[in-house]
C-alpha cells in the first residue's frame, strides 16, 4: 500500500500542471439500488458551469495549456449536439477567450440542446455542412490557418478534447473518486463509463495504472462503447492512456499488455442512433432515481451495466461506480429524449431501493 499522507506520484506529477480551476470538484457520489447491485453514481453531470459534464474535468488542463501558450481564442469541434463543444463555449465565456466551434449539423434560425447554450454563451458556430469527422477536422484546421492570418493565436482542440492534456483530467477524477470511496469505505467491483473519443477512458487508465504502480487495488474499469467500433476504442484508449504517462513523467506505471476493456455491444447501429436498450435504461435511471440520462452517451452506458449486471459479470450483490458523464442538454434536443407517456411503450419502472 501507498503511504497515505504522503503524495502519489500521481498526485504529485498533476500538481505540477497548469490548471485553469472552475468546475465545481468534486462532483457527488450518490446511491443507486437496482436489484441486488449497490450503484454508486459519479455525479459529472454536476460539474457546474455551463450545465456540467465530463468535458470541464479535460478543459480545466487544456485552458490550463491554452493561457500558458498566450492563446487568445478556442477552436474545436464536434457533432451537431456536442456536449463538448458547448462545454468549450461555456469555458470561453469564463475565460474571456472567443470560442469558435465548427460543428457538424446545418445550421438553423432556431438552434436547440447544445446548439442553444454554445450560441448564448456567445461562441461562434461555424458549419462546413458535413458529417464526417474528417470533413470537421479539416474545417477546424483551415478556420485555425485564418484566425491566424487575422493575427490571432488560437488553441484548437480536437473532438471530445481528448489530447493527452485533456486526458489528465480525468486521471485526477479517478484520484477524486478513489478518495470518496476511501473516506467512505466503498471497494466498488468495477468503474462503467461511456466512451467515444477515448479522454475519460484514458485518464481512468492513467489513474489505474498509478494506483496499481503504488500497490493499492483497483476497479476494473468497463468502458461502454458509443461510437465506432471497440476495437479501434481500445487501441485509442490504450496509446492515449501511455502518452499521457509518459507527459506526466510516469511512463513506467503502464505494463504492456494492461487490460483496457470496451463492451461494444450496446452502441446500436451507429453513434446518437438510439437503441431500445438505451432508451428503456433512460427511463430506468430517471423513475428510480431522477438520474437524467441522455440517448447518445449515458443512456447507452447505463444499458451496458444493466446488461452486465444481468449477466451477473459482479457476482451476487456487487458494488460498482457508474460514471454519469453528462450530457443532459441533448434532452431538449430534437430527438433528444425517449417516448415517455404512458401509453407510449415506454417500461414502467418499480423503485427497488
Ligand atoms: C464526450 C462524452 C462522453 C465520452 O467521453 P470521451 O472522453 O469523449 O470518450 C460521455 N458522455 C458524455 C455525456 C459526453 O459528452
């Protein structure tokens, strides 16, 4: 075991980057019974400003790295409904950093969900009428050439923000969620999380792979995939994970060959196409606890732990983390929400707790 008191490496090597502070840390961790599970859920959606979600924990390093490169403005991009673009926009109006966003989608007269937020919280949307990733990434690369013609200097960010910058957020959040579960002594099976653009899942990676190096035990992390296949996730998730040691002078902590584990078995046909599996788990979540998913992420990776805890992949009475990344925004969105009426097929929920 770790001496506790003294700082991990870990602990050690975050204090040392730039950091610019403004989510509201740490986020809750609140009960959840479903059956005989004890779900503990990781309250990201509570992160605070410009309505929460998993993408502030990455933005306080990358607008960290922004201030320090004097960048005057934010790039990024995103699906029409990025959470992770209206997070960016939201730190803009923070930091006093124009934001500009090229978003997939078309644009409307009147934008919605995400869209909504993004155009109050002031940040220009930019859309090149494409949706392929590509498409998007080369728009954003062209949009940075000419912000710079103008003279600026911009901080573009790829999709979701996951660099190995954006990443070390969410290895403080496994440190942050490792010291609840110690102050209240919870030994959870397993962490579950959704995964697409691979951040949240490297930085858990980061935080596993530390705490291991120190001798102390760990959850099995079960990342849920939303997007592109688990193969390709898992690579992702992997190679960021090490480059992400290796910029925190940690390079040792990751043994070839550590496990890094993506269900895909509950992503549907496509990303934001929503499943009848995902879309009950909506429902679930929200009738026996007013937990708000949504149907493109954590609607999706909550029907990967109740698929898993069908399966009985805990044992008998397990205690598992289930890591709300946010998202709720897209609610509002068109298409946004499951039918819910009565009448309407959605599953009537008994409250187990
Ligand atoms: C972006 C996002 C995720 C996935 O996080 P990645 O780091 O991109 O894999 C999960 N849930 C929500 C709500 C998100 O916005």
């Amino acid at each position: 075991m770790s001496a506790r008191g003294a700082m991990t490496a870990l602990a050690e090597a975050l204090s040392t980057q730039p950091r610019y502070r403004f989510a509201t840390l740490p986020t809750p961790l609140t009960p959840l019974r479903i059956g005989d599970a004890r779900v503990w859920v990781k309250r990201d959606d509570l992160t605070g400003p410009g309505m929460g979600g998993n993408k502030l924990r990455k933005l306080e390093f990358l607008v960290g790295d922004a201030l320090e490169r004097g960048a005057d403005c934010l790039v990024t991009v995103g699906a029409a409904q990025s959470n992770h673009a209206r997070l960016t926009a939201a730190v803009g109006a923070i930091a006093g950093l124009p934001t500009h966003l090229v978003l997939g989608g078309r644009p409307t007269d009147r934008p919605q969900g995400n869209q909504l937020l993004s155009e109050l919280f002031g940040a220009h949307s930019h859309f090149p009428g494409t949706d392929d990733w590509d498409e998007l990434e080369a728009a954003q690369d062209e949009l940075a050439v000419v912000l710079r013609k103008q003279g600026h200097n911009p901080y573009p960010m790829p999709i979701g923000g996951s660099t190995p910058i954006g990443a070390i957020g969410f290895a403080a959040a496994y440190d942050e969620l490792m010291s609840q579960c110690a102050t209240r002594g919870i030994t959870p099976a397993a962490i579950v999380h959704a995964t697409s653009s691979g951040g949240t899942h490297a930085g858990l990676l980061v935080g596993t792979a530390a705490r291991r190096r120190d001798g102390d035990p760990t959850p099995e992390l079960l990342a849920i995939s939303v997007a592109k296949t688990s193969e390709d996730l898992r690579a992702h998730a992997g190679q960021l994970a090490e480059a992400t040691l290796t910029s925190l002078g940690l390079a040792d902590a990751f043994a070839p060959g550590a496990t890094v584990e993506v269900d895909g078995r509950w992503c549907g046909p496509a990303y934001a196409e929503p499943t009848p599996e995902g879309d009950r788990a909506v429902v679930h979540a929200a009738r026996s606890g007013a937990i708000v998913l949504d149907r493109v992420y954590t609607g999706k990776a909550f029907a990967g732990l109740l698929g898993n805890l069908a399966e009985d992949r805990w044992g008998p009475a397990p205690e598992v983390v289930f890591w709300h990344t946010g998202g709720q925004p897209a609610i509002f969105a068109p298409g946004g929400c499951p039918p819910t009426g009565h009448g309407s097929g959605a599953p009537t929920v008994t409250n187990a707790r």
